[in-house]
C-alpha cells in the first residue's frame, strides 16, 4: 500500500491535509470497503470515502486501443469524422468489427 499526503501550507501553522491519496490492493480495498460499512453510524466523510473507492476502481483499468489507422482510413472513405467511426465500431459486434 503506497499513500500519500497532499496538503497546503499556512502561516506557522504547518500543513492542513486536504485529501489522501493511496493505492491498494483489491483485497485491501475490499477489507477496507467492509470496515466502513460495519461502522454502526457512518460519518458524511466515511460515505464519501466508500463512494470515492468504487468510483477510484474504474481508474485502475487498462487504457482502451483503437486501430486509429484503420479509423482514420473509413473516416476519410465514409465523409465522416473519426469520432462517428468509433461510435459506429463500438455500436457492431465484435465478429463484424475484426473484418477488414
């Protein structure tokens, strides 16, 4: 588990933290995701921090590859952009997507 602490500074007074930032494993969070929820009475900020959890997984996932030259290719043979490409791939199935 790595974290780390972002905070600003102020006057003589040293660092206020404004928020954690830590990575875990999935059966940490999992663990983590269970403590907060067996709390009798979670606090407005325990809430936060279990919502922010499920949310902060999906940051996790790999990043998506597209065949941009093959998009670009049927972008300039259609008239349309690539963006319209990519949601015409995305909306056929995948059988239909891999032929050329």
């Amino acid at each position: 588990m790595a974290a780390g602490l972002a905070g600003r500074s102020a006057k003589g007074k040293g660092v206020w933290p404004d928020m954690w930032c830590v990575k875990l494993s999935d059966s940490q969070r999992d663990a983590l995701r269970e403590l907060i929820k067996a709390q009798p009475k979670a606090s407005a900020e325990l809430v936060a921090a279990l919502e922010a959890m499920d949310l902060a997984r999906w940051d996790d996932l790999p990043d998506a590859s597209l065949p941009w030259e093959r998009v670009s290719e049927l972008a300039c043979a259609q008239g349309i952009g690539e963006a319209d490409v990519v949601w015409d791939l995305t909306a056929q199935p995948a059988a239909m997507r891999s032929q050329p």
